[in-house]
C-alpha cells in the first residue's frame, strides 16, 4: 500500500486485537475471500464470469457480497457497456493488498485440511 493511501476504519481502536477483528470483518464473510481470491486470480471479471468462477453462489449473494466489498474499497465495479449492459468488478489497490493474506488461507488449507471421508 502506497504511502498515500487511505487506510480502512479500525472498528475497536485502542485494542491490541483490533487490527485481526478488523481484518476478519472484511474476509470473514463465507465467500468474500473466494471472490477475492477469484478477482486476484482472474482479474477483473463480469458479474457471470464470477458467479461461473465461484461455483455454489447465489446471484443474489454474489451481487450483496460484491456491493459489500464495493462499500468496504475493496472491489471496484466499472460499467463497461451501456447496451448490452456490463460491468466489470476488479480490486482496488486495498483489495489487492489482501493477496498475502488469501495466499496464506489457501497454503494453510492445503496443508491442514482433508476431504471428508465418504
């Protein structure tokens, strides 16, 4: 993150935990990380390019999660075309600054997690 940038709200200042429940708050929800992850892996994608990408979503939860991470300036949504309509959502530079974070989820899940026994 560039020096200029501004920086996101600490929702519980003076706490030394603080920063973690701040960040939780912004990856926590179910598919936020996904969609991050996707717009990290993919770059900026259609709202149907999403939904294809992160298999099991609703469109209603993919719209409300990418009008969350939109609000949170995490995601930002471009409008492409006027007719047809399209937008495309890619991340912001806050957004981008996310990939270590993703990138350990994903290194710790592969390590630690198994699939279920059928």
């Amino acid at each position: 993150m560039s020096d200029g940038a501004e920086k996101l709200e600490i929702w519980c200042a003076g706490e030394e935990w603080c920063p973690i429940t701040t960040t939780a708050t912004l990856v926590g929800k179910k598919w936020h990380p996904v969609i991050v992850h996707r717009l990290l892996d993919s770059g900026p994608s259609g709202f149907n390019e999403l939904k294809d990408d992160v298999d099991g979503i609703s469109s209603k939860v993919l719209s409300d999660s990418l009008a969350d991470l939109q609000e949170k300036g995490l995601v930002a949504r471009e409008v492409i075309n006027e007719q047809p309509f399209r937008v495309h959502y890619s991340l912001t530079d806050h957004g981008a600054s996310l990939e270590p974070v993703i990138t350990a989820m994903a290194e710790w899940g592969t390590e630690h997690l198994r699939e279920p026994e059928q």
